[in-house]
C-alpha cells in the first residue's frame, strides 16, 4: 500500500467532477478530431490540465466560450 498526500484524494475527486462538468458541455460527437478517443477521455484531459479548450471541432467558438 502506498502513502497518499494530504490532499491527493480531494485533488482527485475534484478533477473527476469537474471532468463530469465539462463532459456535459461537450457534443458527444466520440469523433476523436480532438485527439483523444472520445469526449469524456478529453474531458479528463481538460480537466487535468493537459489539453487545450480548442481542440474540439464540432463544440467550436460556442464551446470554447463555455469552457
């Protein structure tokens, strides 16, 4: 087992809701323009910090605002 930071798990649960939060916001299309192999898995990227707002195509300028 190994040992967790103070705060890793918070961290963790906040990442997962808020990749749930932009989830919701995203077309659902599971097109993979964005670069990963479906809305949700970019949304986690998003979420983690590790992909940028404009990489959905089909979710456009009106997405990226909602972002």
């Amino acid at each position: 087992m190994h040992d967790m930071k103070p705060g890793h798990a918070t961290r963790r649960a906040f990442v997962a809701e808020l990749a749930e939060r932009i989830d919701a916001l995203l077309p659902q299309t599971q097109c993979t323009k964005c670069g990963y192999p479906g809305c949700m898995p970019y949304a986690r990227a998003l979420a983690r910090g590790a992909a940028q707002i404009n990489q959905c195509p089909p979710g456009g300028d009106a997405l990226v605002r909602d972002l």
